[in-house]
C-alpha cells in the first residue's frame, strides 16, 4: 500500500499563489485547500497541507510533513540542514540590510548598534561571521519602519523592488545575505525515497521557462 505523501504549501502571502498554481498545474486536487488547512487528494495518495511558509522547515525537519514549498530565505532563518530538490523560479527576492542615508556606511559599522528584522536567526549568524557583534532586534513584520521608531539603527528585510525601502529612506548596504526564491525541500536523508523524487519530477515538468513573465507569480 503508497503511504500518502504529505506536502506543505504556504497559507498566504507572496508565495502563496504561485505554490498552487504549481501544484494544480502539476495535476494534484486543492479544491478542499482554503476552507481547511489540510486535504486528501485521494487520487494522488497526497495530503496537501497549508501552513505558515515560515513554518514549514520546522514542520518538515520534525518528520510532520515530507516536503514543501517555502522560500529559500526561510529555510536558512530556521537553521535546519534541508535539502532543495527543485528551485521553483518564482517569488524571487534578496535579503538585505538596509539603514538611513549617511548613519551607517558599512556593515562593519553596524557594530555595537541594534538591527531589526523578521529573519533573527538569519541575521545574527551572517554579522557574527564578519565579526560585528550587535543587537538583533525581533520583529513579526513592519520592519521598515524600525529605525523611525527608534527600535533599531539598521534592518534586514526581504527586498523586491527595494521601492518600500527607498520610501521610508533607507539605502541597502553590504551584499545580499541569501538571494531567495520559492523551493521545494525535503529532509537530506528523505530525498532519495521514489515518492519524493517523483513529486519533484511532476513538479519539474511544468515549471515555466526561466524568465516566462508573470508565471507562477
């Protein structure tokens, strides 16, 4: 008998929609997805569950779900050791510092100082590997307007356009800490099973070519 295949989508936000997209391009049933967070595409021995995208990495490294589909920045702030079996091509982005205009003109300079962002763990281990000690500030969102606020001197955030942070004026600093996007992981040891690599089979095949305009989102 198949065991039935668990895999996680994002409930909302920017990678929602493109993940089921996918996943109905890919032929599997979400019509039950939305009224609830979970549904049995009996057809295709899978339970599609939808959860917080900042949850899903924990979820999968606790053995609860087999897979899922997340962004890249993430699963480096969860701090587990997942493997990508498919980069998805949609909601790219790039994970950034960012302070006002002529307050800090280096991360180095970011020392002693505190930095706000959504992505905690992601960013105390990126300035402890350049040696800046600082103070990193938790937040859940509205992280634009920390410095204003006077919670932080800097941010790290998810930058698209960078047009959010040139309108509170602040300037990006440094180089990326992770360049992001959606992705399909799973544990290491799991990737090899024949259910996962037939998900990221099917999921492969109907990717959009790189650079198809407004595919997937």
């Amino acid at each position: 008998m198949t065991r039935t295949l668990r895999i996680a989508m994002p409930n909302k936000g920017s990678l929602a929609p493109g993940s089921r997209q996918l996943l109905t391009a890919a032929g599997f049933d979400l019509c039950g997805v939305g009224p609830r967070l979970f549904y049995t595409d009996q057809d295709n021995d899978a339970e599609i569950l939808s959860l917080r995208a900042r949850d899903i990495p924990e979820m999968i490294a606790q053995g609860y779900v087999d897979a899922g589909i997340t962004g890249r920045d993430l699963v480096a702030d969860s701090g587990h050791e997942l493997s990508e079996m498919l980069t998805l091509g949609f909601g790219r982005s790039t994970v950034r510092v960012a302070a006002p205009h002529g307050h800090v003109d280096n991360l180095r300079a970011l020392h002693g100082k505190r930095v706000a962002t959504t992505l905690p763990s992601l960013t105390a281990r990126h300035l402890a590997g350049l040696g800046v000690r600082a103070t990193v500030v938790a937040m859940t969102g509205a992280v634009e307007g920390a410095v204003h606020l006077g919670v932080a001197e800097a941010v790290v955030d998810v930058v698209e356009s960078g047009r959010t942070m040139a309108a509170h004026d602040l300037r990006v600093i440094g180089a990326p800490l992770v360049i992001s996007e959606a992705v399909l992981v799973a544990l290491p040891a799991a990737t090899g099973a024949p259910e996962l690599r037939r998900l990221a089979e099917r999921l492969g095949k109907v990717l959009p070519t790189r650079g198809t305009v407004g595919a997937f989102g």
